[in-house]
C-alpha cells in the first residue's frame, strides 16, 4: 500500500511530533508499505523518511523544481520525481496515494490534506484521509468541520472518508 503522509518541513516545538513520526514510520517500513511524501530530508519529513528506509520500507518523493534546488532532498529515497509546480506535486502524491495521512504541520500541510478531503466529498476518490490529531494539534480543526455540518455548508456523510486519529493503533484499524 502506498500511504501519502503531507506533514512539516520542520520538526515543530513538541517532542511528541518527533516520536510519533517516527513509530509511524517505521509501522510503514516493518509492514512492507510504500511512504509518499515531499521528498525533504529536513525536519519531521526527514524524520519519517529516514525511519521507513531503516525498516525496509520505500520512499517515493515528489519534489518541485524550485525546491529541489534548495539543497533539500533526502539522499536515501527509493525514488524521486519531480514536478514543476506545487499543485503538480500534490496532485501527484495524490494519484500515488492509497491512504492519506496529515502529521502536525504548517499551511501546506494542512492545504494537502483539506486538498484530498475536498476530493472525497466530490466523490473523486474513496480512501481514507487521516489527521493525526497529536496532542490535539487538529482539534480546532475539527470543531470548525462541525461547525460547517451544523450551519449546512456539509453533510455527515461527507465526512465518512475523515478520520481525526490519536495514535498508531487507530492508524492501523483503518489501513
């Protein structure tokens, strides 16, 4: 299975993160998944990536030009593809993508997950769209997707495809 993970560049103030990325990683790697992600070697991306390839999983990064030329590519990926803008490369991890899952993030992050949650409710795909709800990091979040429920902006059922997560265990029950 191919699990896209959109989560920071930077590894953000809260240890916890830190942990927790990398469990999830290497749950991908030790289950024989493939990781999708932005292709960085820095902050909680670095942290993913290098925990999936040290359990044996692949990494496939997608990167657009204009950051590549950063300096910022994770030299161990699996395989790496380039695009030219930042809505190709969403677009790509999200055609590669057979689950999605939002670590704690910044507004890209959290741009890629509402991304593919738009997708599901459009009816363009049926996968699962986790936010990894660390230390409640999504839990405004989800207040403001009831608020949309309750003032007729979204159906519940809309929703079926969205999973606020707390840990690996409830990440595992739907993969």
């Amino acid at each position: 299975m191919n699990i896209t993970v959109y989560l920071g560049s930077s590894e953000g103030n809260d240890p916890e993160f830190k942990k927790r990325t990398a469990e999830l990683g290497e749950w991908i790697g030790r289950n024989g998944h493939t990781l999708v992600y932005g292709g960085a070697r820095w902050g909680l991306m670095g942290i993913l990536a290098d925990h999936v390839l040290e359990a044996g999983g692949q990494v496939i990064g997608v990167i657009p030009h204009f950051i590549a030329e950063r300096g910022v590519i994770h030299p161990g990926l699996s395989r790496l593809e380039y695009a030219d803008t930042m809505s190709q490369r969403k677009a790509r991890m999200l055609e590669l993508g057979d689950a999605y899952i939002a670590m704690p993030g910044g507004p890209g992050t959290l741009e890629e997950i509402i991304e593919a949650i738009s997708l599901s409710r459009l009816g363009q795909h049926t996968k699962p769209c986790m936010l990894y709800d660390i230390h409640d990091y999504y839990h405004e979040l989800r207040s403001v997707f009831d608020k949309m429920i309750q003032c007729g902006f979204l159906k519940e059922s809309d929703m079926k495809h969205v999973l606020f997560v707390k840990d690996l265990a409830m990440i595992q029950e739907v993969l």
